[in-house]
C-alpha cells in the first residue's frame, strides 16, 4: 500500500514538474525582445532605463535556463516564478513604449492598409507593432531583415495567435532614400493584414576627423572607434588601415584590433592613418581615440545631422612623455609581413597609432617553414619615420613541445639552420655575432616549455632578454627562478601580434637619458638591462642612483637608498600598489591611500647583506601591471643570488635539464615528447641532433655543480 | 556461421574500430608535436558588478582548425556558409557549452546563464576557407551571497580539449571588487586523462558587500 502511495506521490510530482515545463511561456519570444531592445535598438525605448530592461533580459534568461535544464521541482517553480515576474515587467516596458504602433487584425479576409511611411534614423533600424487580434495572451516576435540579402521587398511575419503580438521588425542596411517594402501580417486563417511601408532614411551627413599629434601638433594615425549609438553598432573609419593582409593568415586576422586593455579601455578598435571624411547616417556617434599608454583617451559623443557637414579634429593629450625621463617605447614582438613600401606604411600606421617607439618586426619560423616575410634584415631595411622605427628581427628557433620560442633583435640576416634546429645557442652566439640581441618569448606563461632551454643557455650567458609581459598577463615565476640563481636577465615585452590585441599594448621601455633616440642606442639600452615593461603604469626605480640592469658593487655594510615610483593618470589608469622585490619576495609594499591617487612613491633603505637583486614592481587599479629589470647589488665574493634557496633552485634547473634529456631519448628511439611512435621532421631532427643537445645539456649540469659547490663555501662565508 | 577467415577480419576490424574511436588515439593524434599554429586561442574574461558575475569566452581557431570548422558548418557541402548553417552551427555551440563550461564559487558549481546570443565571426573571409575565425559566447552568474574576500572562483571547461590551446585570461574590476588570477597556463595539450581544463582560478581580494544583490542570491 505504502509502495502504491509513494509511487502516486513521485508521479504527481513528476507530472506538476512536466506541467511547468511544458506550460506556454507567459511571454513567448520575451527574450529574443529583451535582447533586441537591449543590445541594438534601446533607441525604441524612448525613455526607458536600459539597466532595467538589462536586469529584465537577465532575469528572463535565467527563467529560461531554469525551465529548460532538467532542474528540481523547486528550481522549476523558481523558473516558472521568475519567468512570470519578468515577462511582467517587460511587458509593462512595452506598453510604455510611445513608439510602438497599434494595428488591428482584420477577421478572415486581407486588408491594406494605407501606406506607412517610416522614417529611418539610418541604414538599420527597427520598429515595434503593438498588433491586436482579440483576446488572448501577450507574445513577441522578433524579426530581422537584412535588405543585402533579401532583394525582394515584401516580407511576412506570422502572427496567427489570437491576442496582443509586439512585433520587432528590424530592418538591415536599407538603402539611402525612400524604399518601398511591403510586410504582410498572417494572422489566424485567412486573416491578413498588408502593411505597405515607404522607409526614408535621412539624408546622410558628412564626419570630417582628424587626429593631431600632441607632439608636433599635425595629423597623426591613432586607432579609433567609432559606435552609432542609435543602435550601438561599429562603424569602419572610411581610411582604416587593412591589416589583414599583414598577417599571413594567422592568429586574429582582422584590422578591428582588441585591445587587451584593463575595464574601460577594452574593445576594439581600428587603425586609422591620418584624416578621413565619411558620409554617415545621421545620429549621435561614440567616438573614441586611443595612442598608446602615455596618452589620454578621448570620448566624445558627436551628432551628426542630415545633410551637414561635421568636423572633428582630436588631440589626445600626452599624461606623460616618458622621452622627457629618458626612456623610450618598444614592443619585441610583432608579427608583419614587410615586403613592400606599402606594407610598410601599413605597419607604421599602426606602431604610429600607438605611439610605440621601436617595433621588432618579427618573421617566424618553425622547423618546416617561416611565415611573416620580410625584404631584408639589418640596418638598410629598418623603417623610420618620425621618431618611430620599423625594425625586422626573428622569432625562430620555435619548437612547441620541445624547447620553447626564441626571439631576436637586431639582427643583419635571418639566422636559420634546420639542421642544427635544437642547438639554440648557435642562433643566440651568431645574433650576438651580429651585434643583435637574443632572448626567449612567452617566458610569462612559460609556454612551450621554454624553461627547458633557459635552463641550457641562461647558465651559459647566451640571452639578453625574456618576455616578462604578454597578452595583458605579468608572469614572474621563471624569470625570478633564474634571478634568484644570480643570471642577469633584462624584463622585456612584447604583443605578438597578431595574436595579441594591438601593437604596444604591452611594452618595454628602455633608456636613453638624454641621448637621441635611435635604434642603435635603443638596443644598446636593453641589452645593458635599463627597460622596465608595462601595460599602463609607468615605474622609475633607482639604488644610490643606479638604473634597472645596473651593477652596484658594495664593500661595506652601508645602506643602499632606494628610490621608486610608480604612476599613472586618474583617466587612464593609476598604481594601486608598488612593491620593491628582493630575491622574489616584496620587502616593501606602499598601498595607495585613495582610489585616484597618481602616484606611490618609496624612499628608503637597505642593508646590503650579501648582496641580493631588487626589482620594483607596480599594480594599477585597473589591473595593469609594470615591473622593472632588477638592479643587481653585489657584494665581493658573492652571488646576488637568494642563497637559501640555492639547492632547490638548482635541482629545478636539473629537472628541466632531465625533461630534455627524456626528450632526446624518446626521439631517438623514434617517439615524441609523448611516448607515441613519431617520424615526423620534430622528432627525427632532435634525434639526430640529440648527442650535440645533450652535450650541452652536460655542460649545463657542470655549471650547476660548480653552483653547488659556490653555495657551499659561501655558506660558511655568510655564516653571522 | 563466420569462417575463421572473416572471424579474424571481424575482430580486425572492430579492433581498428575502438582504436580509431577511442580518445587516446585521438588525442595522441592531436598532440603529437603540433605547431603554434594549430593552437586555438582561448580567452575568457569576468567582470562583476550589482551582485553578478559576466563570463565572456572568445575561441580563435588558426586557419585549419577553421577550415575543418567551417566544412562543418558548411552541412550541405555547397562551399557556402548560409545563415542557417552559422545558426544551426552556433546553436550546437550553445549546447555544448551548457554540459562543456562550468564556474565554481568555492568549490561550488554554480548555473551559467547565456547573456548573450553566441556569436560566430569568420573575419574577413566569409566561406569555406583556410582563414581564422572566432566565435565569442556570455553567460553571467549570480554571485552567492556567501562570496567574499578570499573566496575562489574557479573556470572548468572541456571545449576542445584534444586540441592543444592558449589560454588567456582577464578579470575587470568593478566597484571595489578585485580579482586576483591565481592561475593562467597560458598553454594547455591534451591530456588522455584529463578533458577537462581550468580556464581560470582567481581569488576575490578585495570585496564591497553591497555588490550583491541579496534578493536574488537567494535562489
């Protein structure tokens, strides 16, 4: 009996569940309208508070999902709840809608109405009928019609429910003028109701922009972005640069560049030359230009009114100009095809837009091809153009499961030997043979395994640079591995474009003092370590008056006074922290005391000790971040090194050192880096090229063993 | 009644049947020393505010990977990709999504809600071709009101886990509220045991109770 009970209860039960999700929508069609009047058309809603219909849009959607999942009786009745609430409150937003236009159904026969003239505010745009075909429920129908595509011009939208039917009927790139459309209502039966609709768009204006240099004060590129508010879409600028077709077929392949920038700056925008003019729709445009991280960021809501003519010029405003400090922009790795003078002014456009100094144009290769040509390489084929430089160097050796991406700088040719592919210090010494500049990408995230090769050829002193800074993400956990062994190791950045967002967005300052910029001195100046990388915040950052890459050599016992600052602009971003790093650890952390404060600044001392590396390191309040190369304090008979840590350090680099040696054996038995059996070119080339990696790989381990032995004797050296 | 002949070619053949299905060929197939450039690109971004949290995803897929999606897409072979195969393509997208993604409050899953219609983007190449492409999805969630600082907020997914991926990872700030990334690996292969994939994990380090909105969290 019990048995019959429970099982009566458990079918009841399933069956008021069935019946709430499958009851009809109170609102059918309310989220696609939510959607609609929220995202592209809030313009309908003459009035109303778009956070309210956002709140109604999520709540409606969240019903939705509720109902839909194979949820609990209670979250179906929560679902059923909400959904009721929601459609509710839409449906009073719609009723307050002005704009909304009252049809009638007529009963089982067709009528035509007289024609309705709407007036568009532009190409796209929509308009909301309140039709009404007796009693019955609220629903809502969202239709778009795109006039590209659909060439004829009549359009039927199903109505056939009795009741109150808000319909949506958007309308896509109507032509200029007036156009004749013809949107049938198919109601019940035979019930129609023929609506000839004359569209007029307003006549277009004119947008006449252009962008000053706060420099020198003429037309200058900047990346921009412009927003129809009407509707919320993106418009192209008539002249952005097409740089689609710098991109070899890689990565975001677009010129609408995302910009990995922290909350208000993110988005996306175009590469614009110099000065356009556009015919437009009339209407209010959002209009935003960027330059880069030391440049204010303009908003500015423009109207344009049929038929006028609209002129804008911008100045985006310098915060600062860190050539003023001495320092200068670059970004290590950008991927452009450069193999023609157009190709080129495309490319410094857009390192001119962002104001980025010093780009290193970068043709990638792996162990079967390169991608990203260029004409030339060495000084004959860097680019320069006001201030700004154009200058080709190599991402290659790139092996992904192996060794790691390197990159190079400066370089007079393209340094490739397939043969000799593992063998990355043959690169590192013919770049340096060349007077360039080697150093390691994507050390942030340590991607592809490039601590392996670190772990080779940082011990050797075979690498300038690593990228501390990439993709919006500041990843410190190898470059201070590798520190707190005492290598000497500079912080670089790079976007690696177009993988990245735009050009810059990350970049490396190095300095020059007073010097004239260069692409010589730039160079120079990394490769004495004096950069810090930033994505926003700018950092200075002295020991007794020594820069970042610095040396100071210490004798005695006295303190080091140590000088930092870290700062922003309240409109772009400001530090919410500076924290000075010694041995990978903050020694002094300066929170900022308000939200909008400009800059933190730390003046103090420091015992030497047995020396150490110190590094300042910035956090903005939009999550920016900026990290200096360390200074370097020594003491005679010392490592800088974090010399408790020695041993645990060390046996990392072995492990690393071992995860090269399993890799060789694994290709040399005819398998890749995953046990599998492999006669691809990766794995047939490491095991050929083994017995020579691994020679190194034993010259490495010697020079742990002689760390083992340095930390020994200083143990009892540093003994108090 | 088999010969011994089709015995042995029946037994071959379902062999090479579970071979070829089973996930460990494909995922070896998959990883086996591939190149940047059959890495997808995987960028997830939140942003709280007023008591929720908004999950964006954009997926890049590099230019074969793109190719193979878009044959897909392409259901009726033509070479066109019609709006009713991008929606019907978007609309398997959503779906997988649902059961694929998921969000932990600490240690607790919580329903992802769509925000948004998901979006496909070819780029500016608008067929069956050999060209990147991506597409963008938006959930939001109700913060709990239990959420505070410290507490952890963990991004699981198993999108296109036997491919090798990049993953980037961005949190916005909004009223007070800091999100600290406690992870980003940056780069993911596919692992035979392991389809699912930590996109995010960020601690909460800075927190104004008034962002949440107490009605609702407690459904």
């Amino acid at each position: 009996m019990n048995v019959i009970r429970y099982a009566s209860a458990v079918f009841m039960v399933g069956m008021t569940v069935l019946a709430w999700a499958q009851q009809p929508p109170p609102l059918p069609d309310a989220v696609k309208m939510a959607d609609a009047l929220f995202q592209r058309h809030a313009y309908l809603g003459d009035g109303v508070d778009t956070e309210a219909v956002d709140a109604v849009r999520r709540d409606l959607r969240e019903a939705e999902r509720l109902l839909r999942r194979n949820a609990t009786e209670e979250q179906q009745k929560q679902g059923a709840d909400l959904m009721n609430t929601a459609s509710s409150r839409l449906l009073a937003l719609l009723q307050g809608l002005s704009s909304a236009q009252v049809v009638e159904m007529p009963v089982e026969r067709t009528v035509v109405q007289p024609v309705t003239t709407l007036r568009l505010p532009g190409s796209s745009t929509a308009h909301l009928f309140r039709v009404e075909q007796g009693a019955g429920p609220a629903r809502c129908v969202v239709r778009t019609i795109d006039l590209s595509v659909d060439a004829v011009a009549m359009f039927t939208i199903d109505v056939k429910e009795p009741g109150t039917t808000w319909v949506l009927a958007a309308f896509d790139r109507v032509p200029q003028g007036r156009t004749s459309l013809e949107l049938t209502l198919a109601g019940a039966g035979a019930s129609r109701l023929t609506m000839p609709i004359e569209t007029m768009t307003e006549p277009h204006g004119t947008l006449n922009v252009r962008v000053l240099s706060d420099d020198s004060g003429k037309p200058c590129p900047a990346m921009m972005r412009m927003v129809w508010k009407t509707d919320g879409s993106d418009v192209r600028p008539a002249n952005a640069v097409d740089l689609t077709q710098l991109f070899d077929n890689q990565g975001s392949a677009t010129g609408l560049r995302k910009a990995q920038l922290g909350g208000r700056f993110s988005g996306s925008y175009w590469c614009v030359p110099g000065s356009f003019s556009m015919s437009v729709a009339p209407g209010e445009y959002e209009i935003t230009v960027m330059r880069g991280a030391e440049h204010l960021v303009i908003h500015e809501v423009v109207e344009v009114r049929p038929n006028e003519r609209v002129e804008r010029t911008y100045q985006p405003r310098r915060w600062v100009d860190m050539r003023d400090h001495g320092w200068y922009s670059g970004d290590d790795h950008v991927h452009t095809q450069i193999l023609s003078d157009r190709d080129a002014r495309m490319a410094m456009s857009w390192i001119q837009a962002e104001d980025v100094r010093l780009a290193n144009v970068v043709k990638m290769g792996d162990i079967y091809r390169t991608w990203f040509e260029q004409r030339g390489f060495g000084k004959a084929y860097r680019v320069q153009d006001q201030g700004y430089i154009l200058s080709p160097g190599q991402e290659c050796p790139r092996t992904h499961g192996e060794l790691g991406h390197t990159i190079s700088m400066n370089i007079t040719e393209m340094v490739r030997n397939t043969e000799q592919y593992y063998l990355y210090d043959t690169v590192f010494d013919e770049v340096h043979r060349q007077g360039g500049l080697s150093g390691y990408a994507h050390v942030n995230a340590d991607l592809f395994f490039v601590h392996r090769d670190m772990s080779i050829n940082i011990p050797k002193n075979k690498i300038d640079f690593v990228e501390l800074l990439q993709f919006a993400n500041l990843g410190t956990t190898q470059y201070y591995d590798f520190l707190n062994l005492g290598y000497k190791v500079t912080a670089s950045a790079g976007s690696d474009v177009p993988w990245g967002g735009s050009v810059g967005e990350v970049r490396v300052y190095a300095y020059l003092g007073k010097k004239k910029f260069t692409a010589d001195r730039w160079f120079e100046a990394v490769r004495k370590g004096h950069t810090f990388v930033t994505n926003g915040l700018m950092l200075e950052f002295t020991v007794n008056g020594a820069l970042p890459g610095d040396e100071v050599r210490v004798d005695d016992d006295k303190p080091l006074r140590i000088k930092a600052k870290a700062w922003g602009h309240p409109e772009r971003d400001v530090p919410a922290k500076l924290d000075l790093i010694v041995h990978g650890e903050p020694v002094k952390s300066v929170v900022a005391d308000t939200p909008d404060q400009a800059a933190i600044e730390v003046d103090f001392t420091w015992p030497p000790g047995h020396g150490f590396w110190i590094a300042a390191m910035a956090e903005g309040r939009d999550g920016t971040r900026a990290h200096t190369t360390p200074i370097y304090v020594v003491k005679p008979g010392f490592r800088f090194w974090q010399h408790e840590r020695a041993e645990e350090l060390i046996a990392k680099r072995e492990a690393s050192l071992a995860e090269v040696e399993r890799i060789v054996a694994e290709a040399q038995a005819g398998r890749n880096s995953s046990g599998k059996e492999d006669a691809n070119r990766p794995v047939t080339e490491l095991a050929e090229q083994g017995s020579a990696l691994l020679e190194r790989v034993e010259a490495a381990k010697a020079i742990y063993a002689d760390l083992r032995t340095i930390a020994a004797q200083e143990a009892t050296l540093r003994k108090p | 009644m088999s010969t011994p002949t089709a015995r042995i070619w029946s037994r071959n053949l379902l062999a090479l049947l579970v071979m070829t299905l089973s996930p460990a060929f494909m995922q070896t197939w998959a990883f086996a020393h591939t190149s940047l450039e059959k890495y997808i690109r995987q960028e997830v971004s939140v942003s709280m505010r007023d008591g929720t949290l908004d999950v964006r995803l954009q997926c890049v897929f590099p230019s074969d990977i793109s190719l193979t999606e878009r044959r897909h897409m392409d259901t009726n072979g033509d070479g066109v990709l019609s709006s009713d195969e991008k929606a019907a393509y978007l609309h398997d997208l959503q779906e997988r999504a649902e059961k694929q993604v998921r969000i932990l409050f600490n240690d607790k899953v919580m329903v992802l809600i769509p925000l948004e219609e998901p979006v496909l983007d070819l780029q500016d190449a608008t067929g069956v071709e050999a060209h990147p492409h991506e597409i963008r999805l938006a959930w939001f969630v109700r913060v709990p009101e239990s959420f505070g600082v410290g507490g952890r907020i963990v991004i699981e997914s198993e999108w296109w886990t036997d491919r090798p991926l990049m993953i980037s990872v961005r949190t916005d700030v909004a009223q007070g509220i800091r999100l600290k990334k406690t992870e980003a690996k940056g780069l993911r292969y596919p692992k035979q045991d392991e389809p699912v994939c930590r996109l995010l994990e960020a601690q909460c380090t800075a927190w104004s109770p008034g962002n949440v909105n107490r009605e609702r969290t407690t459904r």
